[in-house]
C-alpha cells in the first residue's frame, strides 16, 4: 500500500495537500483498494461549502456506491474534471491523476484531526 510523505490523512481515508490557504482532497491508496474498481464519481460544484467530517462526494465502485467525506472546511474551487470520463484514474493513481477536489480553506480551519504520514502509517498497519 502506498503513502505519500508531505500530505495529511484523516481517520476515514481521504488525503490532503495543503498549498498556502488552499487544499487539494483525495482518497487515499488503501481506499480505493479497499473500494475495487471506480466506475463512477459525483463530486461537489466550485461554490460549494464544504464542512469537515460531512460527506462531500460519492464514488460508485464494483462493490459498493460511498460517501466521500471532507477531511478539511471550505469553499469548493476546483474539481477533478477528468474523473468523470475516467473515474478509474483514482484507482490507477489515487495521489496524482485520480485527486478528487481543491478547497479554499475556511479562515478558522485548523486542519485539527488530520494525521501525519507516520500516523496514518501506524493506523493502516
């Protein structure tokens, strides 16, 4: 299973790139394996409120249709527009191609609850 060094994790599997005010949101290696094969993808609108902890985007699989939960507060300002005619690319290369969203973070986001990589190591182990 694959873990990038420089992000932060949350509890439920999603990672985040935070770049100044801003943070780009995926789901992580061991949830999209967890997943199987993404055959479909609904992600949030640029304008959208995002809140910490809520489901945000809903990712259908061969196994199952789940909810993607925010790891960060926000206002939606990019979305991952190759994922709707290549929604596979989150399984093929779920810290690059197959990131989902970017945020403008909320003034007040503390980034509270998220791991480090070494946390989120011991978690996965």
């Amino acid at each position: 299973m694959k873990i990038i060094d420089g992000l932060l994790y949350s509890r439920s599997h999603e990672w985040v790139l935070v770049d100044g005010e801003s943070a780009r949101v995926g789901i992580t290696d061991h949830a999209q394996d967890a997943l199987g094969q993404i055959v479909d993808v609904q992600l949030p609108s640029i304008g959208d409120t995002v809140v910490a902890g809520k489901a945000v985007a809903e990712v259908e699989s061969s196994k199952s249709v789940s909810d993607i939960g925010s790891p960060v507060s926000g206002t939606v300002v990019l979305v991952n527009e190759l994922l709707a005619g290549q929604p596979e690319l989150i399984n093929s290369d779920p810290f690059g191609a197959g990131w989902l969203y970017e945020v403008q973070l909320a003034y007040n986001e503390m980034l509270d609850g998220l791991m480090s990589v070494d946390e989120y190591r011991a978690l996965t182990q």
